[in-house]
C-alpha cells in the first residue's frame, strides 16, 4: 500500500510541475510582447520598458520560472497587477464562497448520485427504470450554464422563493448564505449525478452477474445480503473515480457558477483577471484550480486502494 | 498412492453402487431459454437420481443442458432460462415448487455446490474466512462456532496453515487452492448433496487429481451424494459409480458406469469413447473421428438430435425421437436410441490400424534446433533489484520433418512462451533457435521474411485468432498477396485449393468467422497457416477449445497434413492422451526445463522422471490398469 | 493416401446461420430504433432551421434598431434585445456559429487523438509520451483549459476551437488506447505478426477496423459537450466576444433580462438543451446497435 501511495504522490507532483510550466509559460505563447501585452496596446515605449524591468520580463525564460517557483515554494504569490493587494490576501478573501460552492455541490452529488445509482440497478420497475434514464439524458444536457438560467428564471423571477444570487456571509447571516446557496449547488451538481449514477448501476449490474453472485446465493443468502455485503463493494469502484474527477471539475464549473449567479469567488477574480491582463494573478488561481482537482483525484484513489485489497497488499503472499 | 487412481480406488472397494437411499430425483425436466423474442427448449425430458454416497457424472458437450440441468436444482437459473415441466425432488421434497425462504435454507446447508473458475466465484474483497464463515453463519452458526470450525474446514479440505491462511484473500492463493476453499465452503453444513459443475477444468492435471480426490474422500468421509458435471469421460471414468450422458439438452444413455461403458448401447457414447485418444490402449493410426459438430441450439433437428452425425442412422431416426428404454437384463441402464434393445451392431472401426510402438528414428536433418534458450518477459525496471527469472531456462530440443514433437507440461511451465519465441513473437535472452539454418536474430529483411514463411503457427482459441471483420476468403488470400506468392489471377483457385486441404467446402469462402463453428474456425486457422507452405507448424494446444467430438476430426486432420505435406509438427498440449496419440517424440517441460525427452513409447510406457511420473498417474483415463471397460 | 476425409457438410450443419450484413447496416438499424430516429431528428431539424431559417426573416443578426427589448410580434417573431437587433435572427446565427465551431474542432480532435493514440502500437515510447501529455490534460477541468487558451490566444471564436480541441482530443486518445489495448492481446493479431504482416498494415487494415465503431459514437457524444464548452467560456465572458452571437453568449446577455425579456436567454437554452439531448440520444443508439452486435 505505501509503495501505492508513494507512486500515486509521485505522479501527481509530476503532472503538477508539468503543469506550472505549461501555466507559467502561458504569458509567452501569446503573441507579442507580454511586456506590451500587459501594460496596454497604446501605452509608450516608456511604461513598457519598465513594466519590463519591474516585472524581471527582459531575463532568461528559465531564470524567471525558476524564480517564480521559488516564490511559490516561500510563500510568496506574489501581487496583483491591477488590484495592487498581494494574491495571498485576495485569496483568502475570495476562498469562503468558492468553498461554501464547492462542498454543497459534492454533497449533492455524492448523495444523489449514489443514491439514484443504487435504485437504478436494484428496482424491479421497469416503469422507474425508464424514468429515470430518460431525466438522466435530461440532466446531462443541462450543464451549469444552461441549468443555473433556467434554475434563476424559475425560482427567482417566476416563484419568486430564492435569489438570484450574490453573496452572504455563512457567519453572519447562515440563513441568507444557505438560501444563496442552493441554486447554484443544484446547477453545478445537476450533471454529475446522472453521469455517476448510471456508473453505479451499470458496475452494480456488471457485479451481479458476476460468478461470486452465484457463489453466495449458492450458499443461502438472500437478495438482500447479496447487494450489500457482495455488490456494492465490488461496484463501487469506478463510481468513486468518477466523483473524483467531478469534484475536481467543480473548481472549473464554480467560474461559471459564479458568474451567473453574480457570486463573489474565486472563480470570478480569475475571470476578472483575466479580461484586465492581471496575468500574475490568473497564473495563479489557474495553478490553484488545477492542483485543487489533482489532489481530489488522488485522494479517490486512495479510497479505492483502501477497499480493494489486490491493491492494498499487492500480489500474491 | 495419490491422484484418480487413489479415488477410484476409494470408489470402487468400500461402497456399492445404488445403495444408499435416493437423495436427489429429478424426472422429465424440461427448461426453456429465452433469446431475443424466441423460447428455445435447452433441455427436454432429462431424468436422473443421485443416492447417497454415490457419485453420479453427467457427461456432455457443449449444447448438452448439463449446466442448466445442475443449476436448476438449486433454483439458480439465469433469469433468461426457466423450467418448463418435469419435477425436482431433494430426499422427497419438491425443490421446484417450494417457496424461496426454504430453498434458501437447503442451498449451502442441505444442497452445496462447487463451480468452475474459482477465481470468479469468490469475492475478491472479502478474506477466505469471511466467505467461509458466511456460509456458516447464515445457517444458524455463532461467531465462535463459525471461526472454529472455519479453520477446521480448511484444513479438511488440504489448506496447509490454515490458522493463518484464514485471513488471506482470494488472489493470495493459487488456483487448486481456491477450489480447496469452494468446496470447504459447499460442504461447510455436511450437505447430502454436493453439486459439482467441472469443478476441475480450469486446472492443472495434477490439481485436478488432488481435488477429485478430495470430492472423493469427502464422499466416502461424510457420505455425500456427489452430482459431478464434466465434459471429459476420462474423469467419468475414473471417480463416478454411474453416469448420463447428454446430448443437445437430452439424456442419451445412462447406467452403471461398467454397464454402460462395457456395453454402450446409444451410438454417441460408444463413438464419444471412440474418438477419444487414450492412454491405456494401444495407439491407432487414426482416431474414429465423429464427423460434423454438436447441433446449435437454435437448430436442433427434429427426432433424435444424434441422427445426422451416427452411423446407424436410418429413416425412424429423423422423424422420431426415440423414448427412454429399458434394458430386458441388466439394472437401470437405459438409452434414448430405436437400437437400445440390442447390443450396437459391430462397427468395425476402418481405420484402426495399431501404430508399431517403435515409431522409428528420424531419417532426415532437424529443421527445428533449439539450444540452450533462455527467455524472460518483461524488462529491467528500475524498482527492481534483479533481473525477472526466465520463464524458460536452458531448453534444447530438436524438430524433424513428417515427425511430431510433442512439449507436454503444466501452465506456467513456459511451453507457450517457447512456441512463441519460435514462431518469432517473444525473444530469446540467450541461446539460438535456428529453423532451416535461419534465426530470427538475422537482420537481413529477405531472410525474415522467408523465415516467417518457413515457420507458422495455429492458436488455440478458434474464436480469437481470425479477424472477425475479414470473410474466409480474405484471410486465405492475405498471406498470398503481403507475401506475394501468387499473382492476382491465380489467388482464388488457391484459396479453394487451401480449403479442401483441410476438408472444408469452397462455398464457405464467403462466410465470416462468426458464421463457423469452432471445429470449422481452427480448420481454417490451419488452412491460413498452410498458405504460406511453411515446412513446420507450431500448434499450440490445437484442440483444447474444441468440443470432444469435434478434437479427433482435427488430430486426425493434423496427423495427416504431416504425412501428405511432410510437415514438422511441434504440438504443445496438456492433454497427455492428445500427445500420445500424435506425436512420436515428446518432452517433458517444468518450471522451465525439460525435465525428459525422447520416444514416445519410452515416455509413457517407462517414464523416468518423477515429474513425468506424476503428471502421468494424475491424467484422467489412466488409471485404468484397475478396472477393465472393453 | 487422401487427406482427412472428414469433409463438413455443406448446408447449415448446425453452425450458426446467415443473417442480415453485417457491417454499415448496424448502424442503419441504430437509426431505425425510437431513440436513434429521434436523436437524428432533433439535431437535423436544428441544422437545418439555423441554415435556411435567416432566408425568412425580415432582418439579420447584426442590425441595430430602434426598439431596444421589444416584445415579440410584427416583424421580430421573438422580440429585440438590448440594441434593437433581432432576437431570432441572433439565434439563427448563434446555432450556425456553434454548428461551425463544432463540426471544425470536433473531427480535428478525433482523428488527432485517435491517430495519436494508436501511435503506441508502430512506436511504443513516442506513444507512451503521448499518453503522459494527455493525462495531464484529462486532470485539468475543462473551464480552466479553456481559459488558460484565452491568456495565450485572444478571447474568440479562434480560442474556442482551440480549447475544444485541447479537452476533446486526449478523450479520443485514451479511449484509442485503451481499445488498442483490447484488441492487442488476442491471437488473431499476434496471427497477422506471425504471418509477416507489416505492422503498419495490421494496424490500419486489422485492429482499426475493429476499434472503429467506439470511435464514431464518442464523436456524437463530443459533439454535445464540445456545445457545452463553449457555452461555459462564452457565459463568463471569455468565449465569443461581441456583437457575434453565440448560444452561450446569448444566454450570458440575456441572463440579464430574464425579467423583462426572458426569451432572450431561453430561447437559446432551449436550442442547447435539444442539441444535447438529440446528440445523446444518437450516441445511445449506436452504442445499443453497434457494440452490442
């Protein structure tokens, strides 16, 4: 198992330094100058050079990653362009609402993803079975763009029973957060609980047909005792993989989240910082965003480590 | 004294046959499958009675019904297949009828059963103990009671340590082991009935010794009625009191098995028997091959399902199927033909020319030479800290022309690494191969090329190894055009040419794989591999997918391509009975080396090596010194 | 002396009987079935009114007017958004748009990624290094690809297709491997090795094939969420710039109205959602008919 872990942690920082250079590097496969680039079109020779200087922009590309890493690895994120304020601070100040996001759409998606997996493979209903497929093919046509319009339109302007979003602050006001709360979660969660349920299921029918099925009802045990003690361990798998890829995909699905229900977050700051060419400030909420996702997918494998014993102990004894 | 001879030994001395009382009794079952929108009958008016301490074998081929006549006992059919009619009765009690809570308490408790591949039948995520405890527990069992008896229960069934091995995993143990830990959970409740469905063809020879000794033993210990389903007579004949044999979802004949051996009266037993190569008979010059394939079980033709392929096949035969009958004489030993009254007619097998036991020295020079090979899979890492054992280890051996060699051995030995090395898939670490004087080390690009048309192989799986998307036709001709050995025009007289070479019809050229049988899919492999007029063919285990009926047809077909082309054979197999039959050299492989070689009358009639001893006594159809079946 | 005289028969002899062709015919009777003929109609009926669709309006898409979010009737069967321009014409044009973007990068990413990942069988290292990069791609979220695309490229129709490209082409790489994986270990492949066949042959005239039909179905399922990626760049502001329309863009603009004016942003919703679901329907059929053979 450590020999599991220590590979898996291995290849993640890879993929992770990989990935800071591909970020890092982004500035300079834009045409142009990025020193133009950043301080305007129309700025003068003047202001470009010294942005140059200031920003160590006229150095060695590999000097300037290095320093760059360095910073990073001390703490130091630097300082945002625009907005004047170190990206640490800005960070902090932005972190609640994203994760507020975050960790209601992966309840919701877990519990219902898992849930409806589960009564799609056990039910007898055909009627049920149906049913749910076809608001399943629904579902995965309403990402969080379309769905989060539709959601405001419905229960903000027509009913009237939630906002439209903005921002509350869960501390003070929980109720107000909450109720702020719950359409994006739904908009950004509404994807993936189709997507893993139907997993669940199609590994849970897989597993019953599997020979051990036999076996344990060869020995007396009742459909019941089968699902849970025999099915759904050797089920659960996949469904697990999958949720950690989609948790991780929620760090890109909450900018868009943001940015239809007029939420204050990290993803908009990225946005933002986009459209004004703070390019210090992006490089660094995409390199977070995406090392977020990394460590989600790591931790699922993890747990499928945990369960599954052929990886647990590795191979024969 | 270990392997079949010691079960038939446990059989034969200490328990009559048909003594006990009658523990199962199935009559007149029938079951339907369902495919598509249609029902087909799989199985039609099957009867049979298993008595305590009796193990009785349900012999058949594939189509037969034995499976789902087994699974239907204990109600577990797939939900595609259902019973039509007939009764199942457990020590009296309709098992068919009864409702579900009570058939759950008979099954692992009153009913046990073993399967096939026992990889797929445990839970690969619960320990060994916790599978067996489960059994336990859910008839009733404390916790202390279940632990105890868990470990007693491995180290009945042969488990060494077992207090430690309890809390092992499935994938920890090896495949004899985990049929050891299948059956202590099946007869974990001393259970009347043990049902058994091939509990040992996905095992070794000499596992599967051990494991039929054990069923036995448990049998004569506990006095188990023993219900063992298998394709492979030489098992039948070794362990079972009695036996049934089974064809396209009937019962054909069944008895005591010295009755029904000694005097067959359906037509497909006694050609079943016929046409398998045996260890214990003198070698013939060809085997009496039955001919055509077991029916699809969507076209079954009407009146006895056996008339197309038997030789005393006359007009009734087609229009009626024949009832079970009673013999005049003789206890219960019945059979489903219009000839069962009388002894079968003598058919003179035609072909049954014995082979001199001293098949002769080689007269012509190698055209296989392998020296010293060495072989490994797979390569440094950097996490490991040697290099990975050979999988091979020093082997030499030697090919002639119009000869067979045989490379006979366990799974795991390397005997299938080597065929690959030869045919050039896998290389070779160190040592030389050479095939006509050429290597494949060679690096001129015309000498490879005529070394893969000088060597070929047939593969053991008929449905994998044509490409399902190519018709006949196209993968005849490939060879011709990649090799360029015949212009355009003349390609199509050739493709017809290599079909009746290995006795298929031209109008098949059209056909694609899926549209063969299995019998018909490795004529094919043959006739592909012939196309490129390769001086030796490496078959590697040829008819071990095929169906018993259908395997003579193809040593028989090999046998004679040998002879007519002067073929190099190397067939690798772990049938010994196969081996005997068609080769005239044999080497003995293990762990990588070869453990003997030489004639093939020298190997099996004196062998030297313990090894080869012991692969010998545990082969089915073997032990037969003791009991006399002519 | 004869060869074997064990002759099959033949007639059918109890070897399985020949049914309709195989081969292009699956995927004709894919179409036949509920779900593949409605998918198929969905998507054609969508294309086909954004094509001939502007032929019968009044005014096109970039025309600015007077009446600014104006109710629909008259001569905007929708209404007007905020700068008096034809709310269905944008519509049109937006769909036309999408369709454009999709069907450019769509098929760059497939036969890209699948040529890419079948690169492993001719080459095994350059392949393996193809996996490692697409790994590294399949971990980062798609909104986060595509907006590191737009620092590099401006924001615009160019950095949409090259984001699609990007998230879409390592899906088709993994799966080309893994179906390669599949196919490589079963005999009829190390057949054709034996048999001498060039590797380049057996690979595009062998395993291709047999890989092939998984392919044509993840096609229609990256259509769908290639109209998802864009929608997602284009509603935070990133995708489509103005005063070109998009599905996604008109659904951000018009989020802003949904009060007064809410077909503006429905309306395109539910062309997305049609598209989508059409698309999916589609993909399922194909998998039903195709793979389950």
């Amino acid at each position: 198992m450590i020999r599991f872990v220590l590979q898996r942690l291995l290849s993640a920082v890879v993929v992770l330094a990989v990935v800071s250079v591909l970020v890092f590097s982004l500035l300079h496969l834009a045409p142009g100058d990025p020193a133009v680039v950043l301080a305007g079109a129309d700025a003068d020779p003047q202001t470009v050079a010294t942005i140059r200087t200031q920003l160590g922009l006229d150095r060695p590309l590999v000097t300037q990653y290095g320093e760059w890493v360095g910073q990073l690895l001390t703490g130091d994120l630097g300082r945002s362009y625009t907005l004047g304020q170190p990206i640490g601070e800005l960070i902090v100040q932005r972190l609640p609402g994203t994760i507020q996001l975050t960790i209601a759409a992966t309840l919701l998606m877990t519990v219902f993803g898992l849930v409806t997996g589960v009564v799609l493979a056990t039910t007898r209903s055909r009627l049920l079975r149906q049913g749910i497929e076809y608001l399943a093919t629904l579902a995965l046509a309403l990402p969080p763009f379309v769905s989060g319009v539709v959601l405001i339109f419905f229960f903000a302007v027509v009913w009237q029973v939630l906002p439209s979003g903005g921002d509350a602050s869960l501390v003070d006001t929980p109720a107000s957060a909450i109720r702020r709360l719950i359409l994006p979660a739904i908009a950004l969660a509404l994807p993936a609980v189709p997507v893993i349920a139907q997993l669940l299921a199609t590994e849970m029918r897989r597993a019953y047909d599997q020979e051990f099925v036999l076996t344990a009802l060869a020995k007396g045990a009742n459909r019941r005792r089968i699902t849970w003690r025999h099915v759904m361990p050797n089920s659960l798998g996949p469904a697990i993989i999958e949720l950690g890829i989609r948790v991780g995909h929620l760090f890109g699905g909450a900018i868009v989240a943001e940015a239809i229900f007029a939420r204050a977050g990290l993803g908009s700051l990225l946005v933002q910082a986009v459209q004004t060419r703070d390019y210090r400030l992006a490089q660094m909420l995409l390199l977070l965003a995406i090392a977020a996702a990394i460590a989600v997918q790591f931790v699922a494998e993890l747990c499928i480590a945990r369960i599954d014993p052929r990886i647990r102990l590795g191979g024969k004894s | 004294m270990t392997g079949t001879a010691a079960a038939a030994a446990a059989c034969s001395d200490t328990l009559p046959v048909a003594s006990g009382e009658v523990v199962l009794d199935v009559r007149n079952l029938s079951l339907d499958l369902r495919t598509g929108r249609d029902r087909i009958p799989v199985v039609q008016d099957v009867s049979l009675q298993v008595r305590s301490g009796e193990i009785l074998g349900v012999v058949g081929e594939s189509g037969s019904g034995k499976s789902l006549t087994a699974l239907s006992v204990m109600r577990m059919l797939p939900a595609a297949a259902s019973v039509t009619g007939g009764e199942v009765r457990y020590q009296g009690r309709d098992l068919l009828s009864m409702p579900q809570p009570e058939v759950g308490a008979l099954r692992g408790k009153d009913i046990g059963m073993v399967f096939q591949d026992p990889m797929a039948y445990l839970n690969p995520l619960m320990t060994v103990g916790q599978q067996i405890r489960e059994v336990l527990r859910l008839h009733g069992a404390s916790r202390r009671e279940a632990a105890e008896r868990a470990v007693s229960l491995l180290d009945l069934v042969g488990v060494r340590d077992p207090h430690r091995r309890v809390d092992d995993y499935p994938h920890q143990f090896s495949g004899g082991m985990r049929q050891r830990v299948i059956i202590a959970m099946a007869v974990a409740n001393n259970p009347k009935l043990l049902i058994a469905d091939e509990p040992t063809t996905a095992l070794d020879v000499t596992v599967q010794a051990g494991i039929l000794d054990l069923l036995g033993r448990l049998r004569k210990e506990l006095g188990t009625a023993l219900l063992l389903i298998t394709h492979d007579i030489g098992i039948v004949e070794d362990v079972c009191d009695s036996v049934l044999v089974m064809y396209a979802g009937r019962a054909v004949e069944q008895g005591a098995l010295h009755d029904v051996l000694r005097d067959p009266r359906h037509p497909y037993t006694r050609e079943l028997t016929r046409s398998t190569p045996r260890l214990d008979l003198p070698v013939q010059r060809r085997l009496s091959a039955i001919p055509g394939q077991p029916p699809d079980i969507r076209h079954r033709p009407a009146g006895c399902p056996f008339h197309t392929r038997c030789p005393h096949a006359f007009d009734r035969c087609r229009d009626e199927m024949p009832p079970v009958s009673d013999r005049p004489a003789g206890i219960s030993h019945v059979a489903a033909c219009w000839l069962a009254a009388e002894p079968l007619p003598a058919r003179p097998v035609a072909t049954a020319e014995e082979v001199p036991a001293d098949r002769g020295a080689p007269e012509a020079a190698p055209i296989l030479e392998v020296d010293d090979a060495r072989i490994t899979y797979g390569h440094r890492s950097l996490l490991r800290r040697q290099p990975p054992r050979p999988v091979v280890d020093g082997v030499s051996l030697r090919a002639y022309p119009g000869r067979t060699l045989g490379l006979v051995g366990e799974s795991g030995c390397g005997k299938s690494t080597l065929a690959r090395t030869i045919v050039g898939l896998v290389p070779l670490l160190s040592g030389r191969i050479s095939i006509d004087g050429m290597q494949w080390t060679t690096t001129k690009q015309a000498e490879r090329a005529k070394l893969r048309r000088t060597v070929q192989m047939v593969f053991q799986d008929p449905y994998q190894s044509l490409n399902p998307r190519q018709p006949i036709r196209t993968l005849l001709t490939e060879p011709l055009v990649v090799h360029r050995l015949v212009p355009p025009a003349r390609r199509e007289a050739r493709a017809r040419e290599l079909m009746s070479l290995v006795g298929l019809p031209a109008g098949m050229l059209d056909r694609y794989p899926y549209q063969l049988s299995g019998g018909q899919r490795q004529r094919v492999g043959i006739a592909r591999a012939l196309a490129v007029e390769p001086r030796l063919i490496v078959a590697d285990e040829p008819v071990s997918a095929l169906d018993v009926s259908v395997q003579a047809q193809i040593i028989n077909l090999l046998a004679d391509l040998r002879d007519d082309l002067g073929l190099a054979l190397l067939v690798i197999a772990h049938d010994l009975s196969v081996v005997r039959h068609l080769c005239e050299d044999v080497a003995v492989m293990q762990a990588g080396k070869i453990v003997e070689q030489g004639p093939a009358e020298q190997i099996f009639g004196a062998p030297r090596h313990e090894y080869t001893r012991s692969l010998l006594a545990a082969s089915p159809g073997s032990a037969s010194s003791l009991e006399d079946h002519r | 002396m004869s060869v074997s005289a064990q002759a099959a028969p033949a007639t059918p002899d109890g070897s399985a009987p020949v049914p309709a062709a195989r081969g292009r015919s699956r995927y004709l009777r894919a179409l036949a079935t509920p779900g593949g003929a409605v998918g198929l109609g969905l998507v054609l009926v969508i294309v086909v009114a954004s094509l001939i669709g502007p032929y019968l309006l009044e005014y096109g898409p970039y025309r600015q007017g007077p009446d600014s979010l104006a109710a629909p009737g008259g001569d905007h069967l929708l209404g007007t958004d905020e700068l008096g321009r034809d709310l269905l014409a944008r519509v049109f044009a937006g769909t036309r748009l999408d369709l454009l973007i999709t069907l450019i990068a769509v098929p760059v990413a497939a036969i890209a990624g699948s040529l890419l990942g079948l690169v492993g069988m001719v080459n095994r290292p350059v392949g393996g290094f193809f996996q490692r990069v697409f790994d590294v791609l399949l971990g980062v979220p798609a909104v986060i690809l595509g907006i590191a695309v737009t620092i590099a490229l401006e924001p615009g129709t160019e950095a949409v297709i090259v984001a699609i490209v990007l998230v879409t082409m390592p899906i088709f790489g993994r799966q080309a491997r893994s179906s390669l994986l599949g196919q490589l270990p079963l005999d009829y492949v190390a057949a054709a090795e034996v048999l001498g066949y060039p590797r380049h042959r057996v690979m595009l005239r062998h395993i291709l094939p047999n890989i092939v039909d998984v392919i044509f179905i993840r096609f229609a399922v990256e259509m769908a969420h290639a109209i998802m990626i864009e929608g997602g760049l284009s509603v935070v502001g990133l995708g489509i710039q103005a005063p070109q329309a998009s599905l996604g863009s008109m659904i951000k603009d018009g989020s802003g109205y949904l009060l007064d004016r809410p077909a503006y942003a429905l309306v395109p919703v539910v062309v997305v959602v049609l598209l989508v679901v059409g698309y999916t329907m589609l993909s399922n059929a194909l998998n039903q008919a195709v793979l389950r053979k």
